[in-house]
C-alpha cells in the first residue's frame, strides 16, 4: 500500500497510525519532497474524479490567482495540481489496483 500525502498533514498521520495499528505496511511518498507525476495525477482522476482529487480547501488554493481558479475544466485542474502538489486532496491511497482520495469514513472501511 502506498500512501500519497504531506508529512505535517493531520489527515495523513491519522491514516499512517490507523493502517499501522491495523497491521498494514505503509509506504509513505510526500508529495511536497517527492512531487507526483503528470501521468499519476491523472490516473488518480481517473479513478477518482479530478473534483475529488482537487483540494480547494488548501492555503495553496487560496494563494492562487483569480485566473487559475475561474474556467476550471479538468485539463486545467491536472496542469495545477502538476506543478502545485499541494493542491491534491490527502491522503492519496494506492492499494491493489484502487485509489481512495482523503481519509473518510468510506475509506477507514474499506482499508481497516
């Protein structure tokens, strides 16, 4: 299981220590050191939905100009979340072919 996040995200340490205790190997990637890639990005939208996978609630998405946000289509969301890794929702789950996007209730059932 790969689990795609920031080392200082809430979420994410909650669904590190969750896996863990349940007796899950985690392999960790931060994306603010290690970034993700274009083609990654969008295999996670893919599975997913690039709305989900767009994390509009982030201090990088408030810092972004008026003319990044308006007119946003999918095409234009990947191309933001490329080069802004922080603007992908946390955590970003990789386990036996499925993609769970954020640590929700949904998600705790299904990995738990």
């Amino acid at each position: 299981m790969k689990l795609y996040g920031l080392k200082t995200c809430d979420a994410c340490r909650k669904a590190i220590r969750a896996l863990k205790e349940s007796g899950r190997a985690v392999d960790f990637v931060d994306l603010r050191a290690d970034g993700a890639s274009r083609k990654q990005i969008e295999a996670w939208a893919k599975a997913a939905g690039w709305r989900k996978l767009l994390n509009r609630s982030s201090t990088t998405w408030r810092g972004l100009d008026a003319a990044d946000k308006e007119n946003l289509d999918e095409k234009k969301a990947l191309a933001l979340m490329a080069a802004n890794p922080t603007l992908i929702k946390r955590p970003v789950i990789e386990m036996d072919g499925k993609v769970f996007i954020g640590w929700s209730d949904a998600t705790r059932e299904a990995l738990l």
